[in-house]
C-alpha cells in the first residue's frame, strides 16, 4: 500500500487538493505491549509517505477512545467507536463530520450519542 501511494504521487494523481488518508491500525501509541500486539509496526514510515504525497488528514480506527494529534505537520484523528455505550465520557458512542477543502480542514463537528434521546446529538466542535 505504500508503494502504491509513492507510485499515485510520483503520477501526479494526487495533486491539486488536500488529501486525506484512511487507515484502521491507530497510529498513536498504546503502551509497548498494545503496540506489539495490535499496533501498526510501520506507523513512522506510513506517515512520512503520507506527508510526501501530500495528505493532510489521516483518519483510523482500531482503538475505540477518541483521540487526535499532530505528526510532521499531519492531523491524526480517531474519532472513537460510534457503537460503544458507556458512561465513561471518553467512551461514549461518537463520530465526527468534517469540513474539509482544498487548504485543509476547516471545521470538525463531534457527533455524541446520547443514550438518553437514543440518537447522536451536536454539533460539538473539536
């Protein structure tokens, strides 16, 4: 996959906008052994290709805590698990909306369930 990446930006197919990226393995740390187990081994170089072809935004999934930081310039966001209930804050079911254009995001609306309406309440901003 990241062979086929350089080789869609040495093409030219990703010019002329702001890319954004999706993966499922997390790409922030969890702690040695999590990261042994269940991380993505190449995180570092992923990014690196990810910023030399121009994206902007790399979403993932796997772990079910929201979460989001920044590398070598590049947004990293887990929007967390739309499906679990708990009544721990930070694993409240969410999913987030975002505005994106040619210069990059420009709004991220955080989608919240609510279990007491049983439906997604927001916009909340990131």
């Amino acid at each position: 996959q990241l062979d086929r990446l350089a080789s869609l930006h040495r093409e030219g197919a990703l010019d002329g906008g702001f890319g954004v990226g999706v993966v499922h393995h997390n790409l922030h740390r969890r702690g040695r052994r999590k990261d042994w187990m269940h991380g993505l081994r190449n995180r570092d170089e992923l990014v690196a290709a990810c910023k030399s072809a121009g994206v902007g935004l790399i979403l993932h999934g796997h772990t079910h805590v929201s979460n989001r930081f920044e590398q070598d310039g590049i947004a990293i966001v887990g929007s967390g698990s739309s499906t679990w209930s708990s009544p721990e804050p930070r694993h409240t079911g969410r999913y987030n909306v975002y505005t994106v254009d040619e210069g990059g995001v420009r709004d991220t609306e955080v989608r919240v369930f609510d279990a007491g309406t049983g439906a997604f309440g927001g916009p909340a901003r990131a």
